[in-house]
C-alpha cells in the first residue's frame, strides 16, 4: 500500500529547496565469519562502511566512525573512487572493532566481538549538523552519544543490533527514545517488545520505525498507515551481512535526494532494496563497494517490476 504521510510542520523531514548534507556515524569492523559461502576472515565490514558505500552510488555522504590503523588502509581502498567525505573518519591506536559470526539460512549468529576501540574515541560531527543523520549500529553508550549531539539533524534515524539490545536495553531505549526513525529486523523489533509496529512506532513517538524482514521485503510504518517493498529473488543470495545497512543507506539518499516528501517515501525504499540486493549477491562489501550507478538504476528497475507484479 501507498501511503500518504504529511507530518506535522515543526517535524517536517522533507527538504523544501535543495537538498541538505546526508551523514553517518556508525562502526568500521574486521568481520571474521563463516557460513554457506566459506569463511573470510577480517574482512571488511561495519555499519558505517555498508551504508556510505550505498548512499554514495545516489549522493555524497560524510561518515563518522572510528578505525584503527590495522584497518584504516581497508577503508580508503573500498571508499576509493565514491563520494565518500572521510574527514570525521578518526584513525586511532586502538584495534579496529572485530566482529565473529557464522551465518545459516541468511540470518548471522553472532560469536563475539572486540570493542574496546570506542573506549578511545571521541565522535566529532559538525556543530549544530541540520541534514539527515543515520547512526548505525555500534556499541550503545557511543550511539545513544551521537543521537544527542546530532539532535538538530532534520531527520535523525539510529538502527538496531540485536546483541547488543540484549546485553545493553537501558542504551538501546535511550537511543530509541531520542530517534525520528528507526530501523530494525524482526528479531531485534520483538527483542524490544515490539508486537505491533503501529503500537511500538506510537509508544516511543517515532515519525517512522522501518522492519527489514529479509526475503519478505521491507515495510515502513508513519502515521498514515504503512509502506511495502518486496525483495527480489534473483540474483541468488551469497552473503546477508550488511544488507540492512546498504538498505538504510540507498533509501535515505535517494529520498534525501528527490526532496524527503511523503510521497517519494516508497521511491525511496525501492533504491534502499535494490542496495540492499546488490550487496547480498558477494560476500561483505565486495558487492557494494564495486557497484557503479548504472548497476543500481537496473536493480530498481527490478525492484520495481517486482513491486508491480505484487501490487
């Protein structure tokens, strides 16, 4: 369904005139994982990475995120060539966030992980930053930090990890409570209580709260009712890690891009889905991180037969 959606003008997402800057603030990991496609060990990852790396395909986006010097080389050679501005990048001393997985019916169960590298850094954003903002995934204290210092951003969206919901719900509800969008799989919405998504998106004043359900597509809930976009089945599925990160990030350039009207709300999940597609069919950022525009405007024409044929 097509909603209609026209928040109130003191909330007001949309941007009138030209465009605003986009912004992410999220994590740069070493992945170690196994799974159906083999195993790689500390390859490129993280929120921030998947979502510049998509957002970068439709427009420049700035990222915010801390990296050691063992994986600041990995960065510049996946951002090279993309309008990626790595100014906010911070390069420290402490090891790069490592994350452990293994991976079976498109779902990562997560091993562990080293986060020690947020214990160092002391996130820099632009004074008074009035883009759109999307804080990503990353240890909670640091993200709900963010979400606080990016509250004059015109639209703020933070995004869900399931394990550390579990380990850290006290930060996660900060960072939920301090959002205009949220995004979240299904596992993580139930393990924040959620059962209905208009219920949940009412109780914590949320303008939108957007559910990643895998091969059942993509669905966002305003005000005015809901937003679907399928997924597509074809190419076959590799690698899922960071598809809801290159989702969050196609969508929210390409609306960000075309206005940030209500109306372009489902356009944009479109985009969002084709990144999404894109990055699913390699394994970690190989897929995404090589894409060229081209590439993607014949994904969304995809998505968007799809949608049709649903319709």
């Amino acid at each position: 369904m097509h909603a209609t959606w026209s928040p109130p003008a003191a909330v007001r997402v949309g941007v009138p005139e030209q465009p605003g800057d986009l912004l992410v603030a999220g994590s740069v990991a070493l992945d170690t994982r196994d799974g159906p496609f083999g195993k790689v060990d500390q390859t490129l990852g993280g929120s921030a990475v998947y979502f510049a790396l998509a957002a970068s395909l439709v427009r420049p986006v700035k990222v915010v995120a801390p990296v050691g010097v063992d994986g600041a080389k990995r960065v510049a050679q996946a951002f090279s060539g993309h309008t990626i501005d790595v100014e906010m990048l911070q390069i420290l001393e402490a090891p790069t966030y490592r994350w452990r997985a293994h991976q079976e019916h498109g779902r990562n169960i997560e091993l562990g992980s080293s986060d020690d590298i947020y214990d160092s850094w002391s996130p820099v954003v632009p004074p008074n930053f009035a883009g759109w903002a999307f804080v990503g995934s990353m240890r909670p204290d640091r993200q709900a930090q963010l979400m606080a210092v990016l509250g004059s951003a015109q639209l703020l969206a933070a995004d869900a990890m399931l394990s550390y919901v579990q380990a850290r719900p006290p930060e996660v509800r900060d960072v939920l409570r301090r959002a205009g969008w949220f995004f979240c799989n299904e596992e993580e919405f139930m393990a924040l209580g959620g059962k209905d998504p208009e219920e949940f998106r009412r109780q914590w004043w949320l303008q939108g709260l957007v559910i990643k359900g895998g091969v059942h597509g993509v669905a966002a809930y305003t005000e005015y009712g809901v937003v679907r976009v399928p997924a597509i089945t074809d190419p076959p599925v590799v690698d899922t890690t960071g598809a809801g990160d290159a989702l969050a990030g196609g969508m929210l350039a390409r609306w960000l891009s075309t206005g940030g009207e209500p109306s372009g709300l489902q356009d944009a999940m479109v985009w969002g889905v084709a990144c999404a597609s894109i990055t699913i069919g390699s394994i970690g950022v190989k897929g995404i991180a090589k894409a060229t525009p081209v590439e993607l405007a014949e994904r969304v024409a995809e998505v968007e037969e799809c949608l049709r044929r649903e319709s």
